[in-house]
C-alpha cells in the first residue's frame, strides 16, 4: 500500500495559477467570447519542469489481459501526452478560450500556441468546455448492511463515476460492530486499490463512542490522511450518538483540524414512529418516508448546527433532502456559521411520490435516507438554494441493492436495504436542473460539482481546477449533447434508476483521469486498481479561517468581585446545586468507563458511635477565620 503514496508535485505547483490568464470579466451572456482573454496565456515548457527527452516515462499501461468489461481491449496504446485544443476552459471563478497540454499526468501547460513534443495526441474541443472533473463527495461503495454489500463495489461504481464526468469520489467507512476505525480504514483501502478505476479518498463514520476514540481519530488524522468524520443522530440503539457525545466529538474534530460531518435526523422520534406505523399494519416502502416526516430532519439539523457552534466546530451535513432543513442550514449560513450543505443527486432530481407506487420493486428503490420528500416543490427549491451558495457541494450519496436485496424488507420496511443510485448521473441532473434552468452558469456548476468541494475538503488547487499544475482530471462537456437516462444504458449492477426516462441536455464527451483518456466516443476504457488514494491534510484555509478567529475570540473571564457573607437561605441538602466539571457534562455512554462514586460524609447516614472508614486519615484543629482574605466584603446587606 506504501507504493500506491502521493506523488511529488512539481515546484510550479506551489504558484499555481501565476502564468493562468487573468480572469475574464462576466458580459454578455455565460457562453459569451470576451476580447483581450489571451493575454499572458503561453507559458514557458522549460520552466515548468517538463520532462526533457530522455526523461523517464510515467506509468505503464496494464498489461495484457488485465482489462475487463468495457476496458481497453489488449494492445490499445494509452497516451500520457494529451492536447485540448480549441476549448473553453472553465472554472469556478472565470472562463477562457485556450489550449490544455497534458503530461505524466498533470497539466504543464494553458495557453495558444503551445509548444509540445511530438507524439502528442490531440483532442478537439471545438465547441466545448473543458472543466475540471468532478468530485462526489458521498459514496458508498462498501456500505455493510444487514450482512449485505452494495450492489456496486469500488470497481463498478468508480467505472459508472467516470462515465458520468466524476474524476474522483469520497466514500464512507462504515465500521462493523466490534471493529476498530484504523482496522475498517484498512479495509477500505484493500478494496478501494485493488478495485477503484479514479482518484478516491475517504471519510470515516463514528459509529459508537469509545474510550480509546480520541486515539484513534489523531491516528487517521496524522498518519492516514483523514480530516472529515461523520456521527449519526439516527438509527437508535445502533449509530446514534447523544448531544453530549457529539459537543465532545466535534471539540475533539475541531482541535485535530478535521471536518466534522453529521447525517442529521431525530432518531428517537424515528423508532417511535416505526413501531406505530408496524402496529398499524403498514409494512411497505411507504411507511419508510411515514416514519421520517419532514420535521425529524430540520429538528435535527438546527440542533446539530446548535452544538456545533458551542464547540466552534466546522460542520458539513450530509443529504440535505428537504426544504425545512435546507432553510435551516441557510438561515445559519446566512448568520455567519461555519456550516455546509450538501443536497444529493436524489433529492435534487427525483421525488419521493414513488414510495406508493403498486410496483414494490421500485418503490424500494427509492428507499433511502432522509427520504426523498414526497413534496414536488421540494427539487425546485433546492435547486435555487445551491445556485445562490446557501448549499455549497452536490453529492450523489450512491449506495445501490439489487431488487432481490432490497426484498429482505419485502415484509417490513425498517429492514429495507437503504440506499439510492446517482454516482453517473450526478454531473448531467445538476446541469439540466440548475444550468439549463437559467439558475447557474458555467462556472457555478463547476463549483458546485468540483471546486467547493476540493476546497472545503483540502485537495485543492491539486483537483477542482484547471490550471498548470493541477492533475489532469479533465471533462470535455458538450452543453448542446443530449441523453436519456435509463436503467437499461447506465452503468451499475441494478435493475432500477430512479431517474428512468429524465431527458438532460449537456453530457460529458471525453474524460480525462490522472492524464489519460479514459471516455471518448461513449466507450469507456478503464483500468481497475488504477486509482490512487488522495490525503488531506488538516486546518484547510476554506473553512478554518473563520474557525481560527473565533477562536481568538471565545476567551470567557468571571467577573472579579468580593465575597459574599451575607444571608443563605436554607435548603434541603439533596436540592443543592453541584458545580458542573469536565467529566460531568457528558452524559453516560455505553463503552465509555465511568469514574467511581466519592463517599460524602455531609450526606451520609454514617453513626458518630464505634469505628468509622476514614479513622486512619489525620485531621488538623480547626481554625476560625476572622476575616476572608482581602478584606471584609461590602455585600454584607442587601438593601
């Protein structure tokens, strides 16, 4: 696994954008050509450390018979010298016409003009947009559920990533019950690099609390290049974790510089509701999105927010899937909170008026959670919340079960496998729904799909950007390309989509990953165990530099004033008050070793007769103050 570490970048990426052209003014239009955009747009090889001829060259292509299904077949030359020419290159913060030169996987060059060596293979762009590949902030690759496995693995659900235009995915750990976060980190990796055909990184869930957690959480920080971890507040008796445990992981995240993340829904009213509704014979996939009304998740939103900011902890929530909890988050947002959102592919293009279809299959194919909201309104507004940045990042949360999987809960719904598709059609929903819409530009969705995401999660300018530098993660888009989306055409292991039959206009026509191509002309050529594990590293400046000036001042001092000697009126000894300390505030947790109980001889029914426990310990003559130190107080009336 050490082999598959982090490649040094070159010196040029630690001025990453310097020799970029100058971000062009917004005019006339978001597909408008602005004079003047070339200026200081033809960069100098020489002095971007390219290799010189001679030079050794990058990695291999998989040898023969390595390829599976829908791979290059045995023989197929693979390019590491790629130019983009005639494009429109475009990032979150501005859009120009120029060239891409592509090598070793990286990009060396943007510009007019380029000198390159020969050999190089050339791709026409004329017409398109060239944008950085997208990220999904919220996979589910391996999710272990009742036994079972997701439908697609590392392999296939990476491979439908890329078909899709994502050049990079984020999944969860999930460790099982008994396991250790280190040890399920490492099986992660064993899948992801055996399997995965793109860049991946990873996120890992906090199950349970524990003693040893603290301990664990700085080693994936500090050793295996974690910075974002995820509690529930759902599934009671299982991952649910209390509000006490939650302020003192999010003080533990916030001290290590990490990301705290939160699936936010009121568990309690959850299991109360599911025995209800069982009780009243209702066993099918609509009982699934009875039980999870609206209100749970915008509850448990507020509240995450709520401890979130006593601790003064980043926090990202997860699946924002209906408009309560959507305008919660953004009224925090809008009030100054260190708080993202991150609707998914589902809640953004589907709804969840399937729950009652006669069909059982495909209502349970919609079973996911928070559901779907079944209200109609809902995409629409979500869609106009993520154009305005009130929510920053779009995920896919893709976790798929086949049919026969999700039967397990043929006969009661709270065993249905949850879990939605959207890895491969997340990029293409977003840009009919929001572009094609008049809701964004070019460069919104390149954030929202890309760079908000690279930045809050701290690979950026390394992925989110083209720019000299950057990997070569690249999508060639065509705004005028059109697809229907069908179970029977897209590229995972089930036997539903819920997006069956929705028409998008503007698909990607040419992937680019780690500088090769890996979809051109609709045929993929991918390479399993090809992707490489992405670190992050901690504190990224997008999210702790408000974080750190809180900080600074949050500093809390007690009034100095004297003593009080006056009139105490007098209470039972049971209804006195008892100071709070550090161990006190959390409440008792399963797992979490508890401090013995202190005798207290004030409350004790102890007998002033015969021997008592504490004879041993010696004891001084009692003094009688006179005065308190510094002086009587001047409180002694209150009048």
């Amino acid at each position: 696994m050490a082999g598959r570490g982090q490649q040094p970048l070159p010196a040029c990426f630690a001025g990453l954008g310097a020799g970029s052209p100058r971000p062009r003014q917004k005019r006339g239009g978001m597909f408008c050509s602005v004079e003047d955009a070339f200026d200081n747009k033809t960069l100098d090889l020489a002095s971007l450390g390219a290799p010189r001829p001679g030079s050794p060259p990058g990695p291999a292509a998989p040898p023969p018979g390595a390829a599976g299904p829908g791979e290059p077949p045995a023989g197929r030359p693979q390019s590491d010298r790629l130019l983009i020419k005639g494009g429109k290159i475009v990032n979150d913060d501005q859009s120009f016409y120029a060239d891409v030169y592509v090598e070793d996987g990286l990009i060396k060059q943007i510009g007019e003009n380029l000198i390159v060596p020969g050999g190089v293979k050339t791709i026409d762009a004329y017409g398109q947009l060239v944008m950085p590949g997208g990220i999904d902030v919220h996979t589910r690759l391996r999710a272990p559920v009742m036994g079972l496995t997701s439908a697609d693995d590392f392999y296939q659900g990476t491979k439908a990533a890329l078909a899709g235009g994502t050049t990079m995915i984020i999944d969860h750990v999930c460790p099982d019950a008994g396991t250790s976060l280190l040890a399920a980190y490492e099986q992660w990796r064993g899948s992801a690099d055996s399997q995965a055909c793109c860049d991946y990184s990873l996120h890992v869930d906090v199950p349970r609390w524990h003693e040893s957690l603290k301990e664990e959480l700085e080693a994936l920080v500090k050793d295996k290049g974690v910075n974002s971890f995820l509690v529930f507040m759902a599934y009671k008796d299982k991952l649910q974790c209390t509000d006490g445990q939650m302020y003192e992981i999010f003080c533990i995240i916030r001290d290590l510089g990490a990301i705290a993340q939160v699936h936010a829904e009121n568990g309690d009213i959850i299991d109360e509701e599911q025995k209800r509704l069982l009780e009243l014979g209702i066993t099918g996939p609509e009982g699934h999105v009875l039980s999870r009304p609206e209100e749970v998740e915008a509850e448990a939103v507020y509240r995450a927010i709520t401890i979130a900011k006593q601790a003064n902890c980043p926090l990202y929530i997860t699946k924002i899937m209906s408009r309560g909890a959507a305008d919660v988050l953004a009224q925090a947002k809008r009030k100054g909170t260190v708080v993202y959102g991150e609707p998914i592919t589902a809640s953004l293009g589907a709804d969840g008026s399937h729950y009652w279809s006669k069909n059982w299959a495909k209502a349970a194919a919609f079973v996911t959670s928070p559901p779907i909201s079944p209200d109609p309104t809902t995409p629409e507004h979500l869609t106009s919340l993520l154009s305005c940045g009130d929510l920053q990042v779009a995920g896919s949360a893709h976790c798929t079960f086949t049919t026969a999987q999700k039967a397990v809960g043929k006969d009661n719904f709270t065993l249905i496998p949850e879990g939605t598709n959207g890895i491969e059609e997340r990029m293409s929903i977003i840009w009919e729904k929001c572009v094609v819409s008049g809701k964004m530009d070019e460069n919104d969705f390149v954030a929202v799909t890309s760079t908000n995401a690279a930045k809050i999660f701290n690979c950026y300018p390394r992925k989110g950007r083209v720019a000299v530098g950057a990997d070569a993660d690249l999508v060639l888009w065509n705004p005028k390309a059109t697809k229907i989306i069908s179970a029977k055409t897209h590229n995972l292991n089930v036997e539903y989509n819920i997006f069956e039959g929705t028409e998008c206009h503007g698909v990607p026509t040419v992937v680019v990953s780690q500088g090769r191509v890996v979809l051109e002309d609709g045929n993929l050529f991918v390479t399993q165990g090809s992707g490489r594990f992405i670190p992050r590293k901690t504190f990224p400046d997008f999210v702790y530099k408000r974080i750190k000036a809180r900080n600074r001042l949050a500093e809390v001092h007690g009034v100095p004033r004297g003593l009080y000697d006056g009139p105490v009126h007098d209470v039972l000894a049971s209804a006195k008050a008892v100071a709070p300390t550090p161990a006190s505030r959390i409440a008792p947790c399963a797992g979490k070793a508890q401090a013995p109980p202190v005798r207290n001889l004030h409350q004790s029914g102890f007998s002033l007769s015969g021997s008592q426990a504490d004879d041993h310990i010696a004891r001084r003559t009692a003094q009688k103050i006179i005065a308190p130190p510094g002086g009587r107080s001047n409180i002694t009336s209150l009048s």
